[in-house]
C-alpha cells in the first residue's frame, strides 16, 4: 500500500483537523495506532508542522468526510507519481542531524528493555553502528553518565511498526517455548499483545484465606475492659484507722 508523503506530518494534521479514527489514520499514514495516540496527547511529533493532504493533492474533502461518517471505511490516496517506490529503501536508516544526538538514548533503551534484540536489528531500528551499540551495552561510552534510556518511539527515530516486528523475530529465533519469567515476558510481548493482557492480581494466590480477612475479626479476639475497674480506687479500712 503506497503511503502519503511526508507521512507523519500528514497524521498531524488529521489528528487535528478532522474526526477520523486513530485506526483509519494510522492506517493511511502506516503508523501504529499508539503514535497516532500519542501525536493527540501532545507526546509523538512534537513541533512537527502539520501538512494538507487536501492541498498536496493527496486527499479529498469528500474523501474525509465519507470516512468520518463510517469509522470502518478506509481512507483511499490519490494517485501521485512522486510517492511510488518510496518503500523501496535500502541500506542504512538515515538519521537527520537534529535527532542524531538523541541515538544513544534510543539505544541504552532497547538494550534495556529489549535484550534479545541483536546488534544488527538496533543498528537498522536507530541507524547506528556495532561499535556503538557494543559500547553502549558494556557502559564503556565515553558519554555513559549522561545517557538516558528514552523511547525510540517517542523520539520519532523508528515506529511502533517497525519495533513490534523487530520483537517479533528475535522471539521467534529465541524459541517460542522457552521457559520465561513474568518480567522476560513482558519485554518480549508486542505492544498489541500487552494491551491485551489480564490485570495482575492483587492478592498472591499462595495466601489462602487473607481474602475473607476482616478488620471486625481481630476485634472480637481483643479482650474487653471494663472502665469502671481502671478507674476505681480501693475502699480504705476505716476499721483499722479506729
């Protein structure tokens, strides 16, 4: 499916010109629904301009509006002949100037939540080298201390897409059914799968009983006190004194 030029640009102006769905945008701008999410919130594409698609000939108001009226329609782009092969990439991912002092950040951030992504797949993910990565993994960057883990998503250097697929294979590779831990887990579902996922419980299953458990309880086994003998003082002998 071809997509529109300057595509996220275009999602911002959507998002805040028009009622279509998250859904319908992500779908025409082939972003994942949460950056759709985020560019609303204020999160995703900040100080990304946004760009008509009704003016570049790439949408029509009539277009929009059919697609408002039914949230299960897609939006269908105008033929343009200088967006054919746009997918057709290969080699590196370029990263621009501006978001390049940002990579490091991207990287400590998927070496931390996603180990079992190699260096190959961050290297494409950011557009970055092994060298970088390895560096980064062993805390031997020169820059380490001021290297904070950030989203690569919320910098806007890869999309969700593109994450959860990267995710997806090296799962694949490690073995499906290999025994994991609940926080390996975690790391290694997509995001689809972990929106998904059953709250966890509470109460650990193992303490049995501590769900009938009430305060009322403990209170019926204190003792009771009676006021009056705290409080009264012992008769004198009056006998005795005479």
């Amino acid at each position: 499916m071809a997509l529109p030029l300057m595509a996220k640009a275009t999602a911002v102006w959507l998002v805040d010109n028009t009622t279509l769905a998250f859904t319908q945008i992500a779908e025409f701008c082939g972003l994942h629904e949460l950056e759709v999410n985020g560019i609303a919130d204020g999160e995703v594409a900040v100080g990304v301009k946004g760009f008509d698609p009704i003016a570049n000939t790439q949408l029509t108001t009539e277009e929009i509006k059919r697609c408002e009226a039914n949230p299960k329609a897609k939006l269908q782009l105008m033929h343009n002949p200088a967006s054919e092969g746009e997918l057709k990439r290969k080699g590196p991912r370029y990263t621009p100037l501006s978001k390049r002092q940002d990579r490091p950040s991207a990287i400590a951030w998927l070496v931390k939540f996603h180990p079992e992504l190699t260096d190959g797949q961050i290297s494409k993910l950011v557009g970055t080298t092994k060298p970088t990565i390895m560096a980064i993994r062993d805390r031997t960057h020169w820059n380490i201390g001021n290297i904070n883990p950030v989203d690569p998503v919320a910098l806007g250097m890869c999309k969700q897409l593109e994450l959860d697929a990267a995710v997806a294979k090296a799962v694949k590779k490690m073995g499906g059914d290999e025994v994991m831990s609940d926080d390996e887990r975690m790391k290694l579902v997509s995001t689809e799968q972990s929106l998904h996922m059953p709250d966890e419980p509470r109460v650990p299953s193992s303490v049995s009983g501590l769900e009938n458990f009430t305060l009322s309880e403990t209170k019926d086994e204190e003792p009771k006190l009676d006021a009056e003998s705290l409080f009264k003082t012992p008769a004198a002998d009056t006998d005795e004194d005479e």
